[in-house]
C-alpha cells in the first residue's frame, strides 16, 4: 500500500472550516459605555489593528490583554496576530496585534445604525 505524500495541505487549511450546523448568529454584548472595553471596542470598529503600546496611547492604559479576554467573553471574536519581536535578551520574544475581523465589525456597526434590521 502506497502511502499518500506529506506535503499536502491539512484539511480544512485552505480556507474556513465548513460546519454541519449553522453557527448561531453574531450578536455579541456590548459593554459599558466609556469603559477601557469601550474604548477598545470604538478601535477595533474603525478597522484598527493595535498592540499594547498603541492602546496605552490611544486609552491611556496598558491593560490590552484583560480588555480583548473581556470582549471576547461577551461574543467577540477579536483575533489575535502573533508577530516575531526578537531582542538580544529575549530572542524568542513575540508581540501580539489584535484585530476585529472586517465582517464583524461591518455587522457590528449596521446594528449600531439600524440598517441590519
């Protein structure tokens, strides 16, 4: 018996995975006004993709990490970027990006504005 060849792609990894049960529908939780979520969140809806720094200049806080898992709790499916960011004491050192897939945050927003409905 033949074996097939290792070098073809692992099933599903050219593009989304198919679902034999629809997925239930976006409808994430919205969290309270003028809090760090917030302020994360009217980021993420402009089509921004940040890291800590540019949160903490953009919000005035560091906490990013604790924002993105709280926002993801409610029902929102922020991705997260793993970029390299070697230095000479940590040469494995990785920086994480995130971002709020485009399709979200145009459902996001036609909800906001009432078109969705």
């Amino acid at each position: 018996m033949k074996k097939a060849p290792n070098n073809l792609p692992a099933a599903g990894a050219l593009g989304e995975q198919l679902t034999l049960i629809d997925p239930p529908p976006f409808c994430p939780g919205w969290p309270k006004r003028n809090s760090l979520a917030d302020r994360a969140l009217k980021l993420f809806l402009d089509g921004r993709v940040f890291d800590h720094p540019d949160f903490l200049e953009g919000a005035g806080s560091w906490r990013l990490a604790a924002v993105v898992f709280q926002l993801r709790t409610v029902g929102w499916p922020i991705d997260t970027i793993e970029v390299p960011s070697p230095s000479v004491e940590h040469p494995g050192r990785t920086i994480a990006l995130y971002k709020l897939p485009a399709k979200y945050a145009a459902q996001a927003l036609a909800t906001m504005t009432g078109a969705g409905q």
